[in-house]
C-alpha cells in the first residue's frame, strides 16, 4: 500500500510538493500540491503523455489555444509535444495526480517565451 505519508517525497518550484505513488520508467503516478501562487514553468514532454486529476481545489493550465480551468474531479490529457503550465490562482492549496506514461521525469523541454 502507497500513500502520501509513505511515499518518496519532492519539493519543486520552490514551494510545491510530490509524492511518487507509483514510480517506474513506463507509467509514473505522482500527487502533487502546488500552494496559491505556485505554477511551473511552460514546458512539453517529447514522449510522456500526461493525465492531470484535480482532487482538490482548482487549477488552470495554461495551453496554446489558452487557459483550462480544472475543478476538483476533473481531468485533463496532455499528449507528448503540447506546452502547458499548470499554476493556482485561488487562495486555497490544490492537490493533484499526475499520470504519466512513460514517465515524464528527464523528459521535460522548457518553452521560452
């Protein structure tokens, strides 16, 4: 059994967290909060496809055609090669997982702009 208080633990972005529930080199599960303000920065992955789930509070990822609001219980498929930028602009933390398949650690392009 896996979970946040047993899992491996992250800090990225300076004040976001990451717990690996699941971590392999072909499907990697990954809860995350990203406290008010947090977001990364515009990236794509070259081969891991994502799935966002929001369990908790909301977030908006930023895509090329423009902003998604994701509430809790919703879901967002990100494929490989599509920028995106996940950040909170409410003032409550969000909670989420990160599906990725294969994993997408070492897989990240920074988009400049």
């Amino acid at each position: 059994m896996i979970n946040k208080d047993n899992a491996e633990h992250y800090r990225w972005g300076g004040n976001c967290d990451g717990w690996h529930l699941l971590k392999s080199d072909h499907l990697s599960v990954i809860q995350e909060r990203m406290p008010p303000g947090g977001k990364e920065v515009m990236h794509y992955h070259e081969t891991s496809h994502q799935f966002f789930y929001v369990l908790r509070g909301c977030m908006t990822m930023v895509l090329a055609d423009g902003p998604v609001r994701l509430q809790a219980g919703d879901g967002l498929s990100i494929a490989p090669g599509t920028p995106h930028q996940a950040s909170n602009t409410d003032d409550t933390d969000v909670e989420f997982l990160v599906v990725s398949s294969p994993r997408s650690h070492g897989d990240r392009v920074t988009v400049e702009g």
